[in-house]
C-alpha cells in the first residue's frame, strides 16, 4: 500500500498581503492626483481662453472704430461662456501721437488677477 502524498500549499504571509496593499493604495494615490492636477489645469486654461476672447472682443471693438480711444480708463462687463467677466482698459497717448496704447486687463467675476491681459495700439481716431 502507498502512503498518501500531501501537499504543503503555501499561501501569501501577512506581510506579504501588506506590502501588496501598501504599493496598490500608493499606485491609486498617484493616479487621482493625476486626474485631479489634469481637471485644475483644464479649468485654467478654459478661463484664461474665455479671458481671452473678452479682451479680442474689446480690442476689436477700437480697432473698427465703433468704440472711441479716449485716453483713460475704463471699466465693463461681458458674459461670455455663462460667467461675468469685468474688463479694464487703460488708454495712453504712445510715442507716436497718431496712435494710442491699449491696454486691457480681463477678470472672472469673483476673482482676484486678472486672467488675461492685452496690449495693442490703435489709431487716435476722429479729433473733437
């Protein structure tokens, strides 16, 4: 008669089993602060572009003269992108005396800086 063979089945130890615990709460940990980095940046760069668009939209404004260059400054809102944007531009007499330098600044509502800022030079426009 043959003596019947057992088997020594090893299993994982408890250090083992924590060490594998341990790199896999470490490898997700990375991964949501990668998702999360990636979210704040493309918020980011969504505002800085709708800032963007509000600064064009007031440049454009000057340089086809429906609005006139009057040295100063002025402030206003645009929606755009269903926030409230709050604009400033500072016009300056330039070097040339034919033009003026156009600086705009473009902030969220409810925000500290400004998310864009632009700077152009137009024509003086009609004297009065």
């Amino acid at each position: 008669m043959r003596p019947i063979q057992t088997r020594n089945f090893r299993g994982f130890t408890l250090i083992e089993v924590l060490i594998a615990l341990l790199i896999v709460a470490l490898a997700m940990t990375a991964g949501y602060r990668a998702i999360a980095s990636g979210s704040n940046n493309q918020r980011h760069l969504e505002q800085r572009t709708l800032a963007g668009w509000v600064a064009e939209n007031e440049m454009v404004k000057l340089q086809l003269g429906t609005v006139q260059p009057h040295i100063g400054i002025t402030t206003g809102q645009q929606m755009m992108g269903g926030r409230n944007w709050l604009w400033q531009r500072v016009i300056s007499v330039a070097a040339d005396t034919a033009l003026r330098r156009v600086s705009l600044s473009v902030t969220a509502e409810g925000n500290d800086g400004p998310s864009a800022t632009l700077v152009a030079f137009v024509a003086a426009g009609k004297k009065s």
